[in-house]
C-alpha cells in the first residue's frame, strides 16, 4: 500500500491510498457515524457492504443531476444524518462526484472519502476535489471544490470492471501522460498488452504514477486558476460528444484527445510522428479516435460551456508530448477547426 498526500496552499488535505484493501476503509476516519452513497451495481456486486447505512444510487450521466441530490438529502434526512456524520462514496467516477457534491451542501458540509471502484475514476476523477452534477445535459455545471479527507483505490476491484469501462478508464491515462509525462506515455506504449489483460503490478504503477502527477497539480492550483486547467486536455469536444450521444466519457474523452492533438499539429506545436503515435497507442487500446456527430450541433454545444470566454474559447494543446498550454481560441476560428478534425 502507498500513501499519496495532497496539500493545499488553503490547507486543505487529502490521502490516496493505493493497494489498499477496500475493506479497511473505517480505518480511514474517526466518526461514530457514518453513511455509504453507493453506485447500486457495487452494492449488488459485493455482500460486504450491505451491513452498512447504504445510499444506493444509479450510477449513470443521466442521473448525475440535482433531482439525484435531492433525493440523497431527502434519504440522510431520513437517516437523521447530522453533521457529525461522515459519508463515504462507494463507486466510479460519478457515484463520487454525486457524493461528494451532497456531502459538501448538506447542512453546509460534511466530510466525506472515497472508495474508487474504476480506473477512471482511481486515476483521475476521485482524486483533486471537484464534484459536481449536470444541469440540462451540461457537464458539471453544478458543483464544488472540496477535498474528500481519503480516496482507497483498491486493483483488485478493477477485476468486476466491465471491459468497457476498464478501456475507457484508459483515456484519462493517456491524457495525463501527454500533458504531464513523456516517460509516462512510454511506459504505456511499451506495456499495451499487459495493461488490457489488466495485470496488476503494471496497473497499480500506472495509477500511482497518474495520482502523483494530478497531485502535483492540484496541491499547487487547488480552484483551476492556472495548471489545474490543463487537466481539461481533450475534454472540451468530449463533453459536447457525451451531452449529444450515448457514448462513455472514457471513449469521449479519447476523441478529445486525438482532436486536441491535432489542433496542436496545426499549430505547429507538435510533429506528425507524434500524432501517429498518439493515435496508435489510442486504437491500440480500444479506444475510438472520431463521433459522427454533427460539425454544427458540436460547435453549439462548446460555445454553451463554461470553458467559453466572451468570443473565444479556452483551449488546452500539447507543444510536445508530456507538456501542455492554454491558447485562447477564435470562435470562428474553433468552428473551422470541429469541421476539419472532429
């Protein structure tokens, strides 16, 4: 088991643990009570949560909205949940988002952890603090920064992963390798084959390797200020991509990838060797490099979110794998570019 912390300069804290077993999770906090909120198919999954206070949710996009927080206050209420309480969120990416999100405006803040059942959500969205549900089919327009006190990334729960998510997990991965870490994105490269028959020591060092490199960025930008925005790499088409189909934000999110990398080649910031090896790693994975979707309905759906900045959109690039920039982007010039590449 390794521990990774993050400290914030508002001193803020939080504990990742890695390899540690899920069922040790009371050990992770002081509370004499406490409530699990639970993606449904976890708690169907694995008897050993069933003697706890349960939440169950549905643990999909199109039940992370505020009705689903309505309904968790609704049931703490029930459960005479105080603000002594602790919660504890039980599940992927966005059981922990719709967790955290209602422990941090139920009688204006409980404290809450994470166990982090994906590998999206181990690698990447468990861990930094933002929680958050749609509105309106919008990503995230709802939500907060608020550090869970742990989050237990446990492999051996990555074993009952559907082979769909497991490979969408990858995407953030990736992302976190082109932005961050060129030695990152080697490793990957080099480990394909054992990465998809999920072995287990090369899995935990890619997670690990994944949270320092997150942690790294949001001890030093806790609110997405400055270097927290690039995490958002490839996630700008993503988003757009996931509110006009049924498509997984892991598979979104590599369609965003792939469509950032190539805006970065038009610019001049990267080489075309290095999209094909972009690209490659990406198919190699599994994971889809374009959508189908309508140029126009794609480009009205951007200019909707909160990356928009007056007539120019914000937009994460890579000048060379494992480093990143902001570049403020033209809305005409963006639409353009969705015709071009998506």
């Amino acid at each position: 088991m390794q521990a990774i912390e993050i400290k914030t300069a508002t001193g803020k804290q939080s504990k990742i643990l890695t390899g540690e077993d899920f069922t040790n999770f009371q050990n992770c906090f002081s509370a004499q009570k406490f409530i699990l909120i639970i993606d449904e198919n976890i708690f169907d999954l694995y008897p050993f949560f069933r003697k706890f206070n349960c939440i169950k949710i549905r643990a999909d996009e199109k039940n992370k909205t505020l009705e689903t927080v309505e309904n968790i206050i609704s049931q703490l209420i029930e459960l005479q949940a105080d603000r002594s309480t602790f919660i504890v969120g039980v599940g992927g990416g966005i059981t922990c988002d719709i967790a955290g999100f209602s422990a941090s405006i139920y009688m204006r803040g409980l404290r809450f952890g994470f166990i982090s059942t994906s590998l999206l959500s181990q690698a990447d969205a468990s861990v930094g603090g933002k929680n958050g549900v749609n509105f309106n089919g919008f990503k995230n327009m709802a939500g907060t920064f608020n550090l869970p006190e742990f989050v237990i990334c446990d492999t051996n729960m990555l074993n009952t992963l559907p082979q769909n998510e497991f490979i969408g997990g990858m995407s953030e991965i990736v992302k976190i390798a082109l932005i961050k870490d060129l030695e990152m994105f080697n490793f990957i490269e080099y480990n394909t084959n054992a990465i998809l028959k999920r072995n287990k020591k090369i899995l935990q060092k890619l997670i690990t390797k994944s949270i320092q490199r997150k942690t790294d960025i949001v001890s030093s930008d806790e609110f997405e200020k400055s270097e927290r925005r690039m995490l958002n790499f490839g996630h700008t088409l993503a988003h757009a991509i996931e509110r006009n189909s049924e498509i997984s934000h892991g598979f979104a999110v590599s369609i965003g990838i792939r469509f950032a990398a190539e805006i970065s080649k038009y610019f001049n910031l990267i080489l075309n060797d290095d999209i094909v090896r972009i690209k490659n790693l990406l198919v190699n994975l599994g994971l889809p490099l374009h959508t189908e979707i309508n140029d126009e309905i794609l480009f009205k759906t951007i200019i909707a979110d909160k990356k928009k900045n007056d007539d120019e959109i914000n937009f994460v690039l890579i000048n060379d794998i494992g480093k990143s920039l902001e570049k403020n982007i033209k809305i005409s010039d963006f639409k353009y570019l969705i015709s071009k590449f998506k």
